[in-house]
C-alpha cells in the first residue's frame, strides 16, 4: 500500500530582504512533485521565538512546557510530521537565532524522525550552518540525512525563482528519495516500539 509522509519545510530565516521563501517555493514544489509527501511549510517569520526559555526542560515538562500561545502551529505542525526540511542561510558560518530558538523551544519533536537540509549562502552555500544543525539535531536523537541541497553564491545563481543549475532538480531528488526511505523506516519503527533514551 502506498502511504504519503508528512514532510514540513521550515524556512529558518526571519532577516529583512531574506531570500529563504524562494529556495523554498522552489523546493516545496519539487517534494510536492516527487509522490511521497504531503507538504507543509513553516515559515519561521510568522512565529513567535523568544529567546528566554523557561527553567523546565521541554523534555521533562512534555505537553505541559509553558510556550507562547503563538506557538502552538508550529509545534502542532511539529508534531505531526513524518520528516523535515531545513531551509536555511548561512551566517558568520552558522544558522540563524531564529532556528535554534525554534528548535530549543521543542525536544522530543524530532525524536526518531528524520531531517534533510537545503542551504544558500555565499561561497560555501551554506553548508557551514548545515553541519553546525546536524550536530545540535542528532543531539535531539533525530536522523539527518546525507544528501542535502547547497547553494553557493544563490545572489547570481538564481533567476526568476530557480537556480540556473541545471542538476538542482536531480539533487533534490536524491534528497527526497533518502528522506521518504528513512520516513518510512522510522516511522515503521516509532510504531513498533517507543524509542529508548528520548
């Protein structure tokens, strides 16, 4: 039986002028095209992220972690999914604060689920804050996967909202059929046995 994963694309970036929705418009409707998600996407300039977190761990606290009402679509969005996508930039070689506050205003949402990445930025297209995410995410015990989307010099490798490479759509395949494998397989598992040391 075929069966659709819930994949959530978050747009990481909140900066002025920021050039994040483009990548992922562009990417959404690639995952959108490939058949094994639904689609949903988080655009993290429309939550509310404080930086001051509460004394109690999200991971102890569970559902009742005092978060902003504001909230509460991200974190229901976080929950449901099956896999994610990261859009992010790169900056001063790391991501943005807005990211690691989303991410640490949550914990067991990423548990045993599996995370993709899609970066831009200048020379290294992002892989810099790419490598800084799979550290703190597998901190989270989530799954991230190896082949991800860069962007190098997105500022003129771009046109009319797609990347002028003309392999970025094979690329963004790969991505797409790691993370419906490894959607598949974790969630299998998630239903199977709860994961141990969340």
């Amino acid at each position: 039986m075929d069966i659709t994963h819930r994949l959530l694309v978050i747009v990481g970036s909140v900066r002025e002028g920021r050039f994040g929705p483009t990548v992922a418009d562009w990417f959404t409707a690639r995952a959108e095209a490939h058949g094994a998600f639904t689609v949903e996407v988080a655009d993290l300039a429309g939550v509310t992220l404080p930086l001051e977190l509460p004394a109690v761990s999200p991971k102890y606290a569970g559902d009742a972690y005092p978060r902003p009402a504001g909230m509460a679509p991200l974190t229901a969005a976080l929950e449901r999914a099956d896999a994610f996508v990261i859009v992010t930039p790169e900056y001063n070689h790391s991501y943005p604060a807005a990211l690691k506050a989303a991410i640490d205003w949550h914990f067991t949402h990423w548990t045993a689920k599996p995370v993709a990445f899609v970066s831009y930025g200048g020379a290294a297209g992002g892989r810099h804050a790419v490598l800084h995410l799979e550290n703190v995410l597998t901190e989270l015990h989530a799954v991230t996967i190896r082949d991800g989307l860069a962007f190098p010099a997105y500022y003129t490798n771009w046109r009319d909202g797609s990347p002028l490479d003309p392999q970025a759509g094979e690329y963004a395949t790969a991505l797409l059929d790691q993370l419906a494998w490894w959607a598949a397989a974790l969630r299998t598992a998630r239903a199977a046995t709860p994961y141990p040391g969340s």
